[in-house]
C-alpha cells in the first residue's frame, strides 16, 4: 500500500480520486493522461509499471 500511496500523492490526489473514473474534472490533464494510458494496459502490463514505479522509490 506504501507504494500505491506515493503514486497518489506523487499525482497530487487521493486515493479516491485516484481509483474514480467518473469524476475527472477535478484532475489536470497529465493525471487523465496517466489514468486513460493506465486503463488501457493489460493486467501484465500494469505490473510492469508497477514494478518499474517501486524501483523509482528504492
């Protein structure tokens, strides 16, 4: 979860807003940028990321 969190707060939401899709007014565009590329990646590929996001905070 530790990590999960500093991708929130490294997009300046919380962890509502992250995980809501229908609510994106509230969000810049690079923050829909993340999520509409997120949403677009299989489950490996979103492991992959998430693998490669844990590396940046090691």
């Amino acid at each position: 979860m530790i990590t999960l969190e500093k991708i929130y707060t490294a997009l300046g939401v919380t962890l509502s807003q992250f995980f809501q899709e229908s609510n994106s007014e509230n969000l810049t565009e690079k923050q829909k940028e993340v999520l509409r590329r997120w949403n677009d990646l299989s489950t490996n590929e979103q492991e992959t990321v998430m693998s490669m996001l844990r590396g940046l905070w090691k």
